[in-house]
C-alpha cells in the first residue's frame, strides 16, 4: 500500500496528453480569434478596447537569427467576464 501510495506521489498529476489537449484548444481559439481580427476591424477594436486597459509598449527582441516584437501591458477581462454573464434579456416563467 505505501509503495503504491508513493508511486502515485511520483506522477505528475496532470497527465501530458490533458495538456496537449488543453494546449490544442487554446491554439485553435487564438487562430480564430486571430482571424476576427483580421477579418472585422471594427469589432477587433471593440474587443481589443474592453481588454486592454493602459497603454501597451512594444520592445524588439532578438533570439539568435529570429527578430520580433514584444508587447506588454496591463489588461483586464472584467468586462469581458461581465458581458458574458449579463443576461440580455429576462421572460418571465409561466
């Protein structure tokens, strides 16, 4: 019984492919999020609006031959959270 009790400790509790799973659907969601705002510009703004909430400061970075761009500052999902859980419109039971 110890023995296996000690096993189990050993384990890492999350297994790797709950991980890549979660992992996939975050990707997925981020390339349609991507498109959205590729596609709507209107909305992307909207969106991009109720999310972030100071100013944002890009910095080049560089990695070996790789160049990019990071971008930080502070964000909320208050509003978004909010939107979500409002309800739009309320029926009366019966």
């Amino acid at each position: 019984m110890r023995a296996t009790l000690a096993q189990q400790e050993r384990q890492p509790h999350t297994r790797r492919s709950d991980a890549a799973d979660a992992l996939a659907v975050m990707r997925e969601a981020f390339a349609d999020w991507q498109a959205m705002l590729r596609q709507e510009a209107p909305h992307a703004r909207q969106a991009l609006a109720a999310l972030v909430t100071g100013r944002l400061v890009f910095a080049p970075r560089a990695e070996g031959p790789d160049r990019y761009y990071e971008f930080a500052g502070p964000g909320s999902f208050d509003e978004v959270i909010a939107a979500l859980t409002l309800p739009i419109e309320l029926v009366p039971p019966g």
